[in-house]
C-alpha cells in the first residue's frame, strides 16, 4: 500500500509541472496551514513567533517561523532547494511550419538528457503574460494537462546509426509535433494560449497574449516502481522532491527555533537571476526581518544551511562511474556531498553535525564523492554560504537519471531526508 508521503509527493510532482506551480502549490499549502504572506513590495512587521512567507517572480519561495528564540543566540536553521528542472523550453516565436506539420521551436534548459524526451506524450504548462480589456497587463499559469505534442524519432530503417552513439541537434531534431496543417492555415501559437488562459481562467479578462515562459512536460505521473513498490519514477525529481520534503518538515516542526524554507529557481543554469541563489532574494528577506548590521552578522554566524539537492546514487550497469568508497545506493539514506573544489559546501563541522543529528534519529547516512577524474555538478550550497557567510551542508537523496525526463528514487530515503530535515529544524543546538 501506497504512504501517505508517497501519494503527496506524487501529487506534488503532478500539479508542479513548471516552477511557478510548485511555487504556487507550496505557497498555497502554506497559507493553508497558517503562514501569513509577505509582499516585497509592503512595509513589513515581523512579530516573534509568527509564520510567513514570501515568493519572488513567482518561481521562488521562502517561508520562515520566527520563533520565540533570540536569533543571535539561537541561529537561524535553513533548508535549501531549487524549483527548476532541464526541460525544453519554448522559445519567443515557436511557430514552425514544415510540410503538413505545426512544429514548436524549443531551446534546451539546463544539462537535460535529451534522448529520453523522444517519443513521449507531452504537454504545456507554464506563466503567460496577457493584456486585459481595460488596457493593463496581467499574468496566470496554464497547464494543458493533455497530450498535445511530441518529438518523433526518426525509423532505424532511416537511421541505421542511432544506436550507435550519434549526436542528437537540438535546433534540427527537438522541435515539438503539435498538429496537421489544413490547406492555407497559418498557425497562431499565442491564439492557441490565449484560448487556454480563458479556459482556465475565464474571469482574467484577457484580450491578447503578450509574452509566455512555457515548458513541455511529460505527461506520464509519477509512479511507484518495483517489485515491492521500493522507488518513485518521475519527472523533476531533482530537485522537487527537496523541496517537497523541505516542506512538509517546515510544516511538521515544533516551531520552537526559528526555521527558514528557501527554494529558489534558476539553479539548473548557474543560479545568476533575481531570483536564483546567487541573487537577492536570501539575503533581503533575512535583513528586512532580523535587521542589518551587527544582528544580522551575529545571527548568521550561528546559523546553518541544509543545501537538498539529489546526489548520484550507484547505478548497477555502470559501477565504474562511481568511486567504490564513496558511492550511495537508493534507499540507503542521505548522501553527505563532498568535493575538494568546493563545488560542494560541505566541511567537516557541517558533516559531522549532520551525522550526529542522524545518528540520533536512526537515520542512515551516506557520503558521495566523484571520481577524481570527473567532474561534478554544483549546487546553491556554494553560492549561498559565499552570500550570507552561514555554514552549510551539502546533502541529496541518491538518483538514478538525473536530469532525464524520468528520474529515479527510493521511497524510504524520501522518509529519511523529511526526517532529518525535521529533526534539524527542531534541533536546539548548532555547531559553533
């Protein structure tokens, strides 16, 4: 039988498509649960022991509990996500028509793995910005929730080479096949969007389509795989599913230290952004809720910094791409990631303060370093403790796919990671 963590992490992954719905899905949760919500735009008053939260260009979010605690005594304990996942965008002007075809233009977002989107049903989903009939502008996401494109392979009988390790072209070969062109019909991509913004949102008033951020995506639910239902497959698992579980632990905690949820989009493509980690958001909202200066320094210091980010679990066909002493396995626990370049932050404070916080709770970790003749990817852990000066920790649940259209995880280090991350956002001590 299905958890109840599963079946809401797979609900989850469903109605967040793009990052805009997973924000809006957490900050809806949120509200619900009784976080009060900030505007940047409004003077704030912060009020001990109050809940709140706050979202930047609607892909990023940050929700935190003040607490009772004096700040510069207690610190501060923040998990760290991303909402963006690899994807194929849509680009500006996506209408292309070829033969008989209606075809979308894409760019790749992101280091996607790109043969698996081949032959898969995909929708659309994403945030359009329209004009309304009083002659202001607005903006609402969409999600098609239908299959209504995809991108054909071409027959092994015309590409005899394709399992041979052939390059893929994105521009050439990733368009989407949206539909059979009638004799003389031209295409009108933003008429089609602006029929459904009214059909999802009937009273927006909309008179045009200005602009768009739309994103193809899967179809197929997440799902529980395996004999005995051990792993989820699903898309934007990385990083999601940290998200997810840095949600529900923020939403389950005693409430008795103050607690700080940040996910932030971007990460996928170097994070530079207004709302990316290596922009503002962060460190604007702990200023304008702990003050600047001498406070804000004290309380920093005596913070820290869960960065939640999927590690690469070990995968069983290529055992030769791992270092054997460092190579997590799924549902094995958290992987602690580490990297002498600092693509990772984590340092032997952090990881031995996480160990023991595990370790109380009877939880398994793991540790997972690259190769040393391979590189690894990178995380918000970096850029945020270069930002703000907190200690931090690098941690993930261990992948299979990372960045394919489906990704691959076990179900009890979904327990596992909500956990510690409770554990964590309860904890009474920090490390010095």
């Amino acid at each position: 039988m299905t958890d109840t963590v599963s079946r809401d992490l797979i609900e989850f992954l469903t109605a967040a498509p793009t990052p805009f719905h997973a924000v809006a899905r957490m900050k809806g949760v949120l509200l619900e649960a009784g976080f009060v919500e900030l505007d940047e735009g409004d003077s704030w008053n912060i009020e001990p022991g109050r809940r709140y939260v706050v979202t930047r260009n609607d892909s990023s979010i940050i929700a935190f509990n003040t607490s009772q605690q004096e700040p510069t005594k207690s610190g501060l304990r923040l998990v760290g996500a991303h909402t963006d996942s690899p994807c194929l965008k849509l680009k500006p002007q996506p209408e292309l028509q070829r033969l008989h075809y209606a075809q979308l233009g894409v760019e790749v977002y992101g280091g996607a793995l790109l043969h698996p989107w081949f032959d898969r049903d995909l929708t659309l989903a994403g945030r359009i910005s329209f004009l309304k009939a009083n002659g202001t502008l607005g903006n609402a996401l969409i999600n098609f929730q239908r299959a209504i494109a995809i991108v054909p392979s071409l027959a092994i009988h015309l590409d005899r080479e394709a399992n041979n390790g052939r390059a893929l072209n994105a521009q050439k070969e990733l368009p989407l096949l949206l539909h059979n062109l009638q004799a003389n019909e031209k295409f009108d991509f933003r008429q089609a969007l602006l029929k459904q913004l009214l059909h999802e949102h009937p009273a927006c008033d909309a008179e045009s389509v200005l602009d768009f951020e739309i994103c193809a995506c899967d179809t197929q639910p997440a799902a529980l795989v395996g004999l005995k239902q051990e792993y989820i497959a699903g898309a934007r698992l990385d990083n999601l599913l940290s998200c997810f579980a840095g949600l529900q632990a923020l939403l389950k905690c005693d409430n008795h230290q103050p607690a700080v949820l940040v996910c932030t989009d971007h990460e996928e493509v170097g994070s530079v952004s207004a709302c990316g980690a290596q922009g503002s958001f962060l460190n604007s909202v702990l200023q304008r809720w702990l003050g600047s200066g001498e406070t804000l320094a004290r309380t920093l210091h005596r913070s820290l910094l869960i960065s939640a980010d999927n590690a690469h679990g070990i995968h069983p066909n290529y055992p030769e791409k791992h270092d054997e002493k460092h190579a997590p396995h799924l549902n094995g626990g958290p992987a602690i990631k580490i990297n002498a370049n600092q693509r990772y932050a984590s340092n032997t404070t952090t990881q031995a303060f996480f160990r023991l916080l595990c370790e109380q709770q009877h939880i398994p970790v793991q540790t997972f370093i690259a190769r040393a003749d391979m590189g690894c990817g990178s995380t918000i852990g970096p850029l945020t403790a270069a930002g703000t000066g907190i200690k931090t920790i690098d941690i993930g649940v261990p992948t299979f796919a990372m960045h394919s259209i489906r990704e691959l995880a076990g179900i009890e280090d979904i327990h596992h990671l909500l956990n510690a991350m409770k554990a964590f956002f309860d904890c009474t001590y920090l490390p010095d």
